[in-house]
C-alpha cells in the first residue's frame, strides 16, 4: 500500500521524561532514498559525558587486529578526505534532487555551494558543510542546504570521520551515513553513523536492509548501547526497512559524547564505523579521549573496547546485505522525522515551518570536518601482510631471471 500513515506513538519513561515515535512512514520506495528514523531521542536522560576506550598517555604500537577465524591484518589507509582537496570535484557528487524525505530543503549543485558559502575550508584547515543561515524566507519556502555523495564506492572498510562541530537545532536533521548502490532500497543496505533531529543530546545508529537481517542481542553481541524498542517494550531486531514503518534496527548510544550542543562545546570528536566479514561496529570518542592509534594513522579496533553499536554477522551476513556503498553527508530541515516530531520537541517555539523563515535559526546547522579517512584491510599471510609477502615474491621472481639471465651468458 503507497501513502503514508499518520500516528504519533507517546510514552514516557519512569522520570516522566516525553518518548516520541514517529509513525508517520512511508512505503518502501522502489528506488534509492532516504528514509526516517524513529524517534526523538528524548526517552531518558543522557549519560554523563564520557569517552570511550580512555587511552591517554599509552605507547603506540603498530598492532595487527584479528578476524574471527584468528587470522590477522592491518588497516591500511585508502582515502583521504580533508583541507583544501576535501572538495575537490573528483571526490563527491552533490544531490541536486527532492529530499527523499519529504525535507523543506533545496539541496543545491557544487558551483551555488561554493558561491554562496553553504561549502568552504576555513583558514584553520576545516572543510565547512553548512545549511543556509543569511536569508529570510517566506512562509512555506525551502532552505538552501548541501547533500554530497562520494564518487568512491566500498565495500567494507573503517571509516574515520574527525569532527569540530556536527550541526544541531529545532527542525535540523543532519546525517553521516553510507548508501548501497546499483539496486533498490534498501537491498544493498543503509549504514546510519551519525544521526539526530532538533536539541537531542545522544544518536542513533541504524541499519536497513532487505528481508532476512537480523540484529543479534547482548551478551552475544557486544556493545555499550541500547537496542531501539518496539512500542511494546521488546527489542527491534528486524533490519528490513520494508516493514515496521522503515525504521530498520537500531542501536541509542546514551552518551552526550555522541550528538547535540554538548558534543560541539568539548571541541568535537571522532565517530568510527568498522564495516567487515566480522559485522558493522560504530564508535564515539569525545576530543580528549582520541586513541592514539587513530591520531598516528595505525588505528586498531581491537584496542578501544566495546564499541556503542554493533551489528554482529551470526544473524545478518554482511556481504548479502550490505554492498557497494558510497558516503552521504548532508543536512535536511524540517521532514519526516523534524517535522513530523517538531510539535513536541522540547524547547522548540511555533511550527517547523514557521523556524524555516528566520536565518539565525540555523547558525548551528553546520558540519566542522577536521578529516574524514577510510582505511582497508591488509591482511597477513604468515609474518608478512600480503602486500609485503607480492613484493617480495617479486623481489625473488626478479632475482632469478637476473640470475638465469647471468648463467645463460656464461653459457655462451
């Protein structure tokens, strides 16, 4: 059935404290797109501010991390998006079309981006993804914004996104996420990193998939965060985003390290996702509580702890369900999840469309990217990686046609 539902699912958790559903979906789209998430976080408070995997004044070492078939391997940078290059014309797309999800937002080409400042890099080195924060629109008008899709497509990897700042505000929606291509929605999956509406102070991570994903629960599966529930209190453990509204399974990360003011005001931080054979895990660190391992460029998963999230392959395998993805960054106003939860955000006045008139609304709907970096996997092959092991087989293959060569000489 096409269309939309209109419900709002309300509960409150044992502070009193508002929980807001979103139920206002639509049908699985028979192309690419963007669907909602679920819910306005607002169903407890936050924890303290932390870190995750506390790492100061440890010795970095070079540390190989471990498949679950015991095997080992190094992750080994690939891209590097950042400075004066991050926006370079052969890195990203910019999406030019409507908002899958029903945003009041014009996403607008490279060249408008440029011109009118919605992209820059600062002088300090940060590349800038702002939505548009100078001009007063009438009632009911769109707001200029940027949604870039990367040119390069992976299939797995680790993803390392340092930011300053990650835009927050009533009737805000931004997202760090990854998109399968070269088939319908969601049949190569939906890799959701970073992603929250309005003033929330936490995010939420989740994942859509075709039918026949499944999350897998603690103790099973290891992750600090909380599985996203189903309105009668059970865990959400189905990944189809054909059913349950689209809202795919996902994981809260109850920590303000993760999303909102809180995580703009310590200087920002570092989100991972760790995408591979062994599942898809997502980590937050809060600035002063980098890995060194990261900061050196030798990061090793293994050595941070338990990550936030985490969606294990025992129930959902990873090369069936997610595939040929490409990075997506962008900020939507307004929508299927702003808008429609807008009414009963805390601290948000009027209507989402009546915010949308005034610029000085949206100061704080701006990414502050330090780097984003993704690495691959070199796997091992005895004591060397592969890499060194082709070399020096080369090495050797070169040796003895020198060798060969030398003796056929003599010969003659």
């Amino acid at each position: 059935m096409n269309g939309t539902s209109q419900e709002l699912y309300r509960s409150f958790a044992g502070d009193g404290t508002p929980h807001f559903v979103n139920l206002d979906r639509r049908a699985c789209p028979s192309t690419n797109g963007r669907r909602e998430l679920p819910e306005l976080l607002q169903s407890k408070a936050p924890l303290p501010f932390r870190g995750q995997g506390r790492t100061e004044g440890k010795k970095v070492l070079e540390k190989r991390d471990t498949n679950r078939d015991g095997t080992t391997f190094l992750w080994s940078l690939k891209n590097t998006y950042q400075g004066e290059t991050f926006f370079d014309d052969k890195n990203w797309h910019f999406y030019t079309g409507e908002d899958p999800t029903h945003g009041t937002v014009n996403y607008v080409d490279r060249d408008t981006a440029i011109r009118e400042n919605l992209v820059s890099v600062n002088d300090q080195g940060h590349a800038i993804i702002q939505g548009d924060n100078n001009t007063w629109l009438p009632y009911g008008e769109h707001r200029k914004s940027v949604r870039v899709i990367s040119k390069d497509v992976y299939h797995h990897g680790l993803f390392i996104f340092d930011l300053n700042k990650a835009p927050w505000g009533c009737g805000i929606w931004p997202a760090f996420w990854t998109l399968g291509t070269g088939s319908s929605w969601p049949d190569a999956g939906e890799i959701d990193i970073i992603e929250g509406v309005h003033n929330n102070e936490v995010n939420q991570v989740a994942w859509h998939t075709k039918a026949g994903c499944y999350m897998t629960q603690k103790p099973q599966a290891k992750f600090t965060g909380e599985i996203h529930k189903n309105p009668d209190g059970t865990d959400n453990l189905v990944c189809d985003g054909c059913v349950n509204h689209n809202s795919g399974c996902a994981i809260v990360q109850w920590d303000r390290a993760s999303y909102g003011p809180y995580f703009d005001s310590q200087g920002g931080g570092v989100f991972v996702a760790k995408w591979d054979e062994n599942g898809i895990s997502i980590w937050n660190f809060y600035r002063s509580a980098i890995p060194p391992d990261i900061t050196s460029g030798s990061p090793s998963p293994d050595s941070w702890g338990e990550p936030s999230a985490h969606l294990a392959p025992d129930n959902c395998d990873m090369d069936t369900f997610f595939y040929n993805h490409t990075i997506i960054i962008n900020i939507t106003f307004c929508g299927d999840w702003a808008g429609n939860s807008y009414a009963t955000a805390p601290n948000c006045p009027g209507t989402c469309a009546e915010r949308m008139m005034d610029p000085t609304n949206f100061v704080n709907a701006t990414w502050d990217i330090n780097s984003l970096k993704v690495y691959s996997k070199q796997s091992f092959i005895g004591s060397q990686s592969r890499a060194e092991r082709t070399a020096t087989l080369l090495g050797v293959w070169g040796m003895m046609g020198i060798l060969g060569a030398v003796g056929g000489a003599l010969l003659l």
